[in-house]
C-alpha cells in the first residue's frame, strides 16, 4: 500500500540531489562515516588515490542486456578514509563468464566526482562469489576483503561521474535513475 508513497518519496530525492553541485565528502560523510539516507545521489568530490590493487568486482549486474560486472575501487582520501568507487561496469568476456578487460583507474593523484549511494544488502540466496568478486555491494563484506579495510567507510559507497586524470578507457558508465 505504501509503494506510490515510497517511489514518490525516491523520486523527489533524486529530483533534489541528483545535480546538484559537488561538495567534499566531509561536508556530507563526517569522521565516523555515518551515511544520511537524505544525501543519497549527492555528488561530492574525493581527493586520494585509487588503491587499484584491491580493485574488485560484483557479478551478475544488469548492464547492456548481459549480466555484466560493476567495477569497485577502493580511494583513499586524503584524510586516511577509504570509500569504494563503483567505476562503471564491463561485459562478461567473449569466450568466458569473467571480463576479457577491466579498464584500470588513474595512478596517483585523482580528484573523482561520485554519487552517495547507501551499500546493498548480502544476497538472501546465501550465494557467493570467487576470489576478486562479491556478490552484491555490501559494504562491510567488502572491508573484510580487501586490504584497507580498516579504513574503509561501510554505510556509504560512490558511483562515479568523472575522475581527473581521465584514463584512456573507462567502464561503461551506470545508467542515470529511472521515473518507472
């Protein structure tokens, strides 16, 4: 009964947020990393570094009518935080169910503009995924695997806008939200 009032209620936050001017993350993301549901599809702008040996990825996504995969990449902050940056998604492999490429982020300093985005749940399923991948993007799973995961931010992840030094290739990006 209440499903008109929820997406009414998704619509509207996406209606504000969504392009609204980038801000840093710490205006939005304080210290302890607690994530307001209200700043959800808010851009901020990161300043750090990928980590892209901790690069991972979520199987089983549905991009260009495949079960693709998304791109995780852990960014350190300046300020010694970690927050995931969902990079965009790749097509499983001609020839395999794994991607034949992963486009890998910029080396060094990065400045890299992201969506708020709140983690996902584990799979109900109790599925699981091989090493290098997760099943879904939840956060505090993913802090158990990777190695920065002490300081990494596990109620809040980023979808990526744009990064700076662009690479020469990138993921697809992530479609914009949906009305239906």
């Amino acid at each position: 009964f209440t499903r008109n009032a929820d997406r009414e209620e998704q619509l509207t936050l996406i209606a504000a947020n969504y392009d609204a001017d980038p801000v840093p993350l710490a205006e939005l993301v304080p210290a302890d990393g607690a994530f307001d549901p209200a700043d959800q599809w808010h851009p901020v702008v990161l300043e750090g570094q990928y980590l892209r040996d901790e690069q991972l990825l979520v199987r089983n996504r549905p991009h260009g009518g495949t079960s693709a995969f998304e791109v995780l990449v852990p960014f350190r902050l300046d300020d010694g935080r970690v927050l995931v940056v969902d990079r965009g998604w790749v097509p499983p492999g001609e020839n395999s169910p794994d991607p034949d490429d992963v486009p890998s982020p910029p080396t060094g300093e990065a400045t890299v503009i992201v969506r708020l985005q709140p983690g996902e749940p584990l799979p109900r399923s109790g599925r699981t995924a091989p090493e290098g991948q997760v099943p879904t993007i939840h956060l505090p799973l993913i802090a158990e695997t990777i190695a920065s995961g002490a300081a990494a931010l596990t109620d809040v992840y980023g979808l990526m806008v744009s990064e700076s030094p662009a690479p020469a290739t990138q993921p697809s990006a992530l479609a914009s939200p949906s009305e239906d």
